[in-house]
C-alpha cells in the first residue's frame, strides 16, 4: 500500500514538473512575455510618477467609457465646455481667458517640440484614459473626485509602453529627459 501511494506521489510530482517545465518554456518563447523588456531607465521619473500617481485608478477597457493609448505618444489634455464654463464662473471671465491664453501659449510650444521630436500626439478625447503597457497596464481618470487632487484643464502626458505615463512640463520641459524616454536620442 505505502509502495503504491509513494509511486502516485512520484508520477504526481514527475507530472508537476514536466508542467512547470513546459509552461517556463512556453513563456520564454512567447512574444508577450516581460522578461527581456528593457524598462526606461538613466533617469530618475520617480518625481514624475509621483505627480500623476493621484490620478491613477484600475484600468478600464471599455471603450465607450475610456480612451485606449497603447503606443508611444503624447496626450494632449484641454479642458471640456462644460469645465470652461465652471472656471469662467469661478474665476470671472477675464482671469479664464488670461490663464487659458497663457496656457495655450505653452501648449503650442510643446507641441512645435513634440513634432520637432517627430512623437504622435493625441488630444485626449474622454476624461479617462487606460495606457496600456508591456509590463502593466494605467488607468487614469482626468477628473478625481478625491479631496485634494485637482481636476486637470491643460496639461500634457506622454507615455512609452515600457514606463510608466508622466506628465510634461508645458513651461520648462526636460527635453533631454524626454528624448530619452520616448527613444529619440
């Protein structure tokens, strides 16, 4: 009996590990594989991280709902009308437009750069976003309902698959830091 139970046991455990053989092999061979992705590195974009972090949510497919963004590219962010209106009736209509004007002023420029650079641009067309990427997906909503993080209006992300999405600097961009992350050194 304790002869039979032992040799279950081995052709159980021979099993295990032909299986667990297999599926390593598998995954090395796979083209989805992470294993040889080669992450965004040299810099330090743990300060950026930090800054979108609060804006993080689980990710969401659903297109209807969310913007999908699954290659290298920038995200152009502007507010909405019905937000245009709110900042109008907060602020008074000439601080909105001396605060929109000089916002649209660095967003031009950023954009002379981002096509100097020859990245994508994509304006951001619903207020969530999933970036998806080769190591982990990012779910972003534009607009939290947190205490104490701001809604965004005009404001720039860009995103490599193989990092996580940050945003830029519209006043003094890091253009180093920035060729080096989108790979266009």
């Amino acid at each position: 009996m304790k002869l039979r139970l032992l040799s279950k046991l081995f052709i159980a455990i021979s099993f295990l590990a032909s299986c667990t053989n297999f599926n390593s092999d598998e995954t090395k061979n796979n083209d989805t594989s992470t294993e040889n992705i080669d992450p965004v590195i040299n810099y330090d974009y743990h300060e950026d991280y930090s800054k979108i972090l609060e804006y993080f949510v689980n990710p969401d497919y659903d297109t209807t709902i969310v913007q999908i963004v699954e290659q290298e590219s920038a995200i152009l962010i502007y507010p909405t009308s019905k937000q245009i209106d709110y900042l109008k009736e907060k602020n008074g209509e000439d601080e909105f437009y001396t605060v929109a004007d000089d916002n649209n002023y660095y967003m031009s420029n950023i954009i002379t750069l981002l096509e100097s650079l020859e990245i994508d641009m994509h304006t951001a067309t619903k207020r969530n976003i999933t970036f998806k990427g080769l190591i982990e997906d990012y779910g972003m909503n534009l607009d939290p309902n947190r205490q104490g993080v701001d809604t965004i209006y005009w404001s720039i992300i860009v995103f490599n698959p193989k990092g996580n999405p940050f945003f830029l600097d519209m006043v003094d961009p890091d253009i180093d830091k920035l060729k080096h992350y989108m790979n266009k050194n």
